[in-house]
C-alpha cells in the first residue's frame, strides 16, 4: 500500500498581472509547505485574469518567454514539495492561447503538462455569456501521471461535466484527479459540489479541487470553495471563506481501495445498443 500523502489546495484571486499573481500564488504555496504538504495544486488562470478576449491575448506569453514555469519549477525545487499548477494562459498563436496546466516534481523537474480539452461555451440563465473557445485551443490529449504516491489524473474546470474523462483515467490507474478551476458564482451554487462528488463517487478517487474566489477585473466573479473530496464522496475539506487561502488533508490510499471494492463499477462496462423507436 503506497504511504499516504498531505495534499493542499491554493484558492486565489488572480488580477491582471503576471507578476503579482506568482507572487501571491508563491506566498500560500509556500505557506501549504511549511504546513506540511507534499503536493500543492493552485487553481485555473493562476498567471492572470482578464477581462476581455483582447486584454487576454494581450497579456498571455509563449511558453518560453512566460516566467510562470521557471519560477514554479524553482520553487517547487525550493520547497521539494510536487505542485501542480492549475493552468496558465500560453500563447500558442497570434490570436489563440492554451489552458496548460504544469505539473513538477520535487526537484523541479517538469513531468507533464494538460491543456483543457473541454471549452466553457455557455449562455447561463443570468445572461453571463461565456466562449473560451473564441480564443482557447482545446486539448487532445488526456493525462494521468506518475507520482511517488499514486498516479494523479489532470483535468480543468469545465472538464468535470464530461464524466468519461474521469472514468477513463480512473481505469488507466489515476486515484487522485485534479480539477483546479474557476467556476462562475451561478454554476457554482447549483453544481460545484454536486459534480465534484459525483466524479469522486464515480471513480472512487480522491478529487482536488482548488478554486479562484472573489471578483477580478472588469467585475466578473468566482465562486471559490475550494473543497478536497474523498473517494466515497465526503468533503473532507473546504475553503468556506470567499478570499484566497490553503485547504489541506492527508490522503489514505486504503480508502480508493476500499470504495472501489465496495462499488466495482470502474470494472463492469457493458456495450449496449438502442431501441429504434416509430412514431
């Protein structure tokens, strides 16, 4: 049985500036550090906030001129904790950037990286208007990585309302998954929680949910609760308060063994074919 490991989750307000993001995501990283966790994650849009589609790909940087993998790289290295970032903005063309999250060993070393392959394209009952696909270019590519403790499944925000995801890196061996976001205040009342049990429950794994929080530039407002979830679907541990801070638990590995002993359903699917109906 692999040991057990002390995970944190950063909630942040990120701003529109670069620098001042690091800065405050460095500073309750290394907080979680002194605390004593193992392995960090920070949120989606930990480099910057926005906005408007212009400002946004005004402000994103190619990935080797952006100073967000360097400084993390290093100050996981520093703190010889593994941490995820949950995604930075990266310019991949003149008008187009990436969601990436950047995950880096204890040593600095980078070991992967997800793009988000789920875009947030909705028109909500409020009349908030969202098209991340106007300047985002979706993944292709799934992840679940190595760690010293278990292997950890990446996902991003708007991903966990597409459970196959989680089910498939669930069954290729993932027994915690990651979902930094940035979940808007109306979808957050209404199905934060509700989702993140249900993947947990689905995949009995642990899920990590780090969140922004708080209102940004231009107005627009996150709904923060950054929550740790076991894998039989109990919050074990929530941000409650509406400003940037650290969460953290201790995760047993028994427990992913014993929910999914419990409930089999990762090892039974079935094919099935639909009934052709006549009107």
């Amino acid at each position: 049985m692999a040991n057990p490991v002390v995970a944190a989750c950063v909630q942040l307000n990120s701003g529109p500036d670069i620098d001042d993001n690091l800065t405050a995501a460095g500073r309750l990283i290394r907080e979680a550090a002194v605390e004593g966790a193992e392995f960090i994650i920070t949120p989606e849009n930990t480099d910057f906030i926005r906005e408007t589609k212009e400002q946004t790909l005004e402000t994103a940087l190619e990935e080797n001129k952006h100073p967000g993998p360097i400084f993390f790289g290093e100050l996981a290295k520093q703190l010889g904790v593994w941490l995820l970032i949950g995604s930075m903005k990266i310019k991949v063309a003149e008008d187009k950037v990436a969601n990436r999250s950047f995950l880096f060993s204890k040593t600095g070393q980078l070991m992967a990286t997800y793009d988000k392959i789920h875009l947030f394209d909705c028109d909500l009952p409020t009349g908030e208007t969202h098209r991340e696909s106007d300047m985002v270019v979706a993944g292709k590519m799934a992840a679940v990585v190595k760690t010293p403790w278990k292997p950890v499944g990446l996902s991003i925000c708007y991903d966990m309302r597409f459970p196959y995801l989680y089910r498939s890196m669930a069954q290729r061996g993932a027994e915690i998954i990651a979902v930094p976001s940035a979940f808007t205040v109306p979808t957050g009342k209404a199905h934060w929680e509700v989702l993140l049990r249900a993947r947990a429950i689905e995949t009995g794994s642990y899920i990590l949910a780090p969140a922004q929080c708080g209102e940004h530039e231009g107005g627009r407002t996150t709904y923060g609760h950054s929550m740790i979830i076991d894998p039989w679907g109990k919050i074990i541990a929530e941000r409650e308060v509406d400003t940037p801070g650290v969460i953290m638990r201790k995760l047993h590995f028994e427990e992913v063994t014993k929910a999914r002993f419990s409930i089999p359903s990762l090892q039974k699917d079935s094919s099935f074919d639909f009934y052709e109906t006549k009107l």
